[in-house]
C-alpha cells in the first residue's frame, strides 16, 4: 500500500488508534523509540523519503520502501542523551508557544478594551478626536515597476507584494526586492501597510 508523504510524525500516547489506508506505523523494535521519533524529524530523513515517493498531484512512498529507508543507529545509551536533549528542547518550545498563545489572547482582548475606550491609563480622561486616516497620514497606494526592466531588480530595498504579507505585525523581509530609481516611490522604515 502506498503511503501519502506529510513531513509530520507524532507519538501516539496511551490509547489505542487506527490508521487509514495513507498512513504508516513504525513499532519501534528496540527500547528508545523517541530517537526514532525525534529522527523522523530530521530533514535528512524526510528528504530521503522525498526522493523515493512516485506520484505529482499528491506524492506517496509504499511502506516497502519507507522500511528499507537505512538511518544512522547509534548505540542505545547515545540515542538516550540524543532524545533526551531534543525533547529537552521540544518541551521548552512547547512552553514558549503557549507563553505566546496565552500573550497573544492577552493583547487581543487588551486592545479590544483599549481602542473601545471600555478601559483607560490613570491620569488620560480628555475625550478622543475623530480623525481621518488621511489626516493623520500620507496614504500611497503600490506600483509594481517593470519586470522587463531587468535593472531595477534584485536591489537592496525590500519590494512587498501581498503574499509577502502573513499574520505577523512586522514586515522583516520579503522575497524580491528592487533597487533605488528616481521614479519610484521608497516608503520609509516603520510605516503601516
């Protein structure tokens, strides 16, 4: 049976489970089956189940060939220390998210009070202005130069196009960029898109 590629793997913890045709289960032989966990993760291992899939619409490996995939086996007592410290590190990442999930509920319901004004910093009472967007700022709508224009790309000023754009506040970087023309408009560092 053929096996749809995920480059995902979990454990599965204390109960029983049933797979569906697409899936694969390894039941590890030997005693620490958390190197083979984390091992599974290793880009190395999943470009080397990459390369054996057949298919394009939705790639697959049969589970043949997933079991004759040869991996590097250290001895028992290094797979230790080396499971032991990555899900060292997988626990720590697992706290840091939630840290950020619990800090972004946080900030959304925080500034849902704030900008309704339902809350308010000791000492600020005067009643907020109505103001326009254009009064407060200069708005520029994009101009997407000249892709024939071979000159202009590949520069050093970060060029934004909407799939640049993800869920993140911050734009840091982007995936083309251009070079400084006297024709185009180079919006300055901190400004809101």
């Amino acid at each position: 049976a053929a096996t749809h590629t995920h480059t995902h793997t979990h454990t599965l913890l204390n109960n029983a489970y049933f797979f569906s045709f697409s899936l694969s289960s390894c039941q590890i032989k030997e005693e620490n089956s958390q190197f083979i966990f984390q091992y599974l993760h290793n880009q190395k291992f999943v470009d080397r189940v990459i390369e054996r899939c057949t298919g394009t619409s939705y790639p697959a490996i049969n589970s043949a060939d997933l079991g004759n995939i040869r991996i590097d086996y250290p001895s028992l007592e290094e797979q230790e220390k080396i499971s032991t410290f990555l899900s060292l590190v997988d626990k720590r990442i697992q706290t840091q998210n939630k840290i950020i999930g619990q800090l972004e509920t946080l900030i959304k319901g925080l500034s849902e009070k704030l900008f309704s004004q339902k809350i308010r910093f000791k000492g600020f009472m005067r009643e907020w202005e109505l103001k326009s967007l254009g009064e407060i700022g200069e708005i520029i709508t994009g101009k997407t130069p000249s892709t024939k224009e071979l000159d202009l790309w590949n520069g050093d000023i970060q060029f934004v196009t909407p799939t640049d754009i993800t869920e993140n506040k911050y734009q840091h970087s982007t995936e083309r960029t251009i070079k400084k023309a006297d024709n185009l408009k180079i919006l300055p560092q901190k400004s809101i898109m």
